[in-house]
C-alpha cells in the first residue's frame, strides 16, 4: 500500500511534470518566433514578474520570516539562475527535436546529475545508494530517448 504521503508527492509531481509539457509546448512556439534565447529569458521575466507580486504579498504579512544566511540566499539565487538556463535550454532543444523527445532527454540529464546526487546526500534527504535498480532505470529511459529521437 502507498503511503499517503508519498501519494501525494507523486500526484504533485505527475502535475508538476503535465505543466511543463505545456509550458514547453508555448516555449518552443514563442522561441521559434522570438528565438531560443530570447524566449526562454522574455518567459523567465515573465515568471519573475508574478513571483515578486506574490513573493511581495507574503513578505507584507511577516517581514522577519525573510531573514535567512547567506547560504540559503546564495542557493536561491543559484537556482533562480538555473531556472532561467534551463529555460532557454528547453526552447532551444523542444524546436529541434520535439517536445517528447526533449522532455525524455531532459529528463535523462536531470536523472544522471541525480543519482550522484542522491548517493552522496547533497539533497534535502539521506544518502540514497546507486543501485542496480537505478542503473536499469537510467539504462530503460535512455533506451527510451533513443526511439524518440529517431522518428522515421
């Protein structure tokens, strides 16, 4: 039997993994007209601009929830600009492969990164150890990739 909470994470993230399928799809029709670059920075403004409305709106209910080490903000900052690499990433590659073959390869290159991760317990949880498990799963979405990116 599922946990409920781990349920629930895996609805988020079939949500979260259906959102970015559309917003790739808008990515890769704006970036064909604007270009790569030029989309994938004009949607992470456009994302910045609704995160500071909203980031404003929570500040104005506790202004002392803000005060957080260097290290927390050096993260956020980081990762804000990771976002926006990722981004035009996604505009880029989504024109010249397809939307379903850039989600797999991306998805494959967020794997790879993760599993060291997850081994050495850079994340928010414990040491995950790589496992044969993990090996086949990597080795399944590969194979994967590579029927994708062969249409004919």
């Amino acid at each position: 039997m599922i946990k409920n909470e781990l349920f629930l994470g895996l609805a988020v993230a079939i949500g979260t993994g259906s959102v970015i399928a559309i917003q790739t799809a808008f990515l890769s029709r704006a970036g064909a007209s604007a270009g790569a670059v030029r989309g994938g920075l004009l949607t992470t403004m456009t994302g910045a601009l609704l995160a500071a409305v909203i980031l404003f709106i929570f500040w104005r209910q506790n202004p002392s929830n803000w005060q957080w080490s260097t290290s927390t903000w050096l993260a956020l900052i980081l990762g804000g600009i990771l976002g926006t690499a990722a981004l035009v990433g996604i505009s880029y590659s989504a024109q010249r492969v397809g939307i379903t073959a850039a989600l797999a390869s991306i998805l494959l290159g967020q794997m790879l990164v993760s599993v060291v991760i997850d081994a050495r317990g850079l994340g928010s949880t414990v040491a995950i150890p790589f496992s044969g498990e993990r090996l086949l799963g990597m080795l399944l979405l590969g194979g994967g990739v590579y029927l994708l990116l062969f249409r004919q």
